[in-house]
C-alpha cells in the first residue's frame, strides 16, 4: 500500500478513474500547480530510466520539447524513484513537467507527474508586467478566455446566483485557463469553469470575517 502526504493547499479534485488521483494546489483562489497520481499495472520486470523517458516523451506527444534532466535513486524504503523533468509547449506556452515513477522489486509502481505553470512571457511578450495567467487584464483575458455559449452561460448562471462582481468574473476566467492549462487544452470548457467557480467559493469560506 502506497502512503501520500500533501500540504494543505493541495486538494484532491478527481479520481476518476479510480487508479488515478488529481491533486491541484491552491492558494486564495489561485490555482498554482498540478500533481496526476496514477497506479500502474503491476510489471514482471521494472522498468529501466530509459524506458520511463520514452515512456513520458511519447505521453506528451507534440507538447514534448526536452528532456532538462533525468536521474534514479534508491529512496529510505528501498524503493526505486526514477525523476525526470521536461519542458515543452501547451498552445505555445512553455510548461513544465516533472515526473516521478516509484517502484519496488516485485513490481508495483505508481507514477507522479507535475505540472507548473511557467512564466508566460511568450503569450504577453506585449504586455508589460504580465508574466502569468493571474495578472492577465481586459484585453489578455479577452484574447486567451474566449467561452462558447454553453461554457459561457453556465458562468453567468454561477454569477447570477452566487451574487458575484465583475471582479469575480476575471478571476474565475484566470482560474479556468489555468486549469486548461495544466489539462493541455486549449480551449476552456464548462469542467474547467465549474473547478474554479468551486475555488472561488472554497476561497470564500476560507476567508470569510469570524
């Protein structure tokens, strides 16, 4: 059995299907990373560094760029922890991921995979001072937030009937792109909009005056 400690900023959101765990790191409403946690079928033979990079190359397919770095270890429990760190593009902008494979000799596994946000100066290389999704203004967020009808009318009903500003509405937008982001999506979809409504009133809860 596999034991996983998180912070309190990382709240598990998805676990379907059932091997797999989504771990998002939040803080006041902002949405700052992503940890996928997979258990993988049981092997007869673990699995060498070399065919866990091919493995991560070939699961990134186009949004894979380079390798950064790749090492293996044993860890306390005797397990082997193989850590490598990529960086490639999602719709033009430069991510980075970092992915963990922890085996032990009779062949179990489970796999981690980090995704951060990196600094987004290729999206704003115009706009002076925004260098991630959370300082995007009117004009950045009209560019990179565009909603269909339905995505777009499930926001306005959240809004409607959660009572929220027009400040609310950027950020929940912020949010949204950022979790299409982490998703390697392009295009924000009602899921994303109703994880960062779900933020957004978390965050309210949380710091609400006592």
């Amino acid at each position: 059995m596999w034991t996983i400690s998180t912070a309190v900023k990382a709240l598990t959101c998805r676990s379907e299907p059932r091997s797999l765990a989504v771990l998002r790191m939040v803080d006041r409403g902002e949405l700052l990373a992503q940890c996928n946690l997979s258990a993988l079928p049981k092997v007869k033979k673990p699995v060498t560094l070399a065919e866990f990079q091919r493995d991560v190359e070939r699961s990134l397919g186009n949004n894979f760029g380079r390798f950064v770095s790749a090492a293996q270890n044993v860890n306390e429990s005797g397990y082997a922890v193989f850590r490598v760190v990529v960086r490639g593009t999602v719709s033009q902008l430069p991510i980075q991921w970092i992915y963990y494979l922890v085996q032990d000799r009779r062949g179990h596994r489970v796999s981690l995979a980090f995704t951060l946000e990196q600094s987004l100066r290729e999206r704003f290389a115009e706009a002076d001072g925004v260098h991630c999704n959370a300082h995007m203004r009117s004009r950045e967020i009209q560019s990179h937030c565009a909603l269909n009808e339905e995505t777009r009318s499930l926001l306005e009903r959240a809004m409607e009937s959660m009572g929220l500003s027009a400040r609310a509405y950027d950020r929940i937008l912020k949010v949204s792109r950022t979790i299409a982001d982490l998703e390697l999506k392009d295009a924000i979809g009602p899921e994303h909009i109703s994880e960062a409504i779900g933020y957004r009133s978390l965050d309210r809860e949380m710091w609400k005056p006592l």
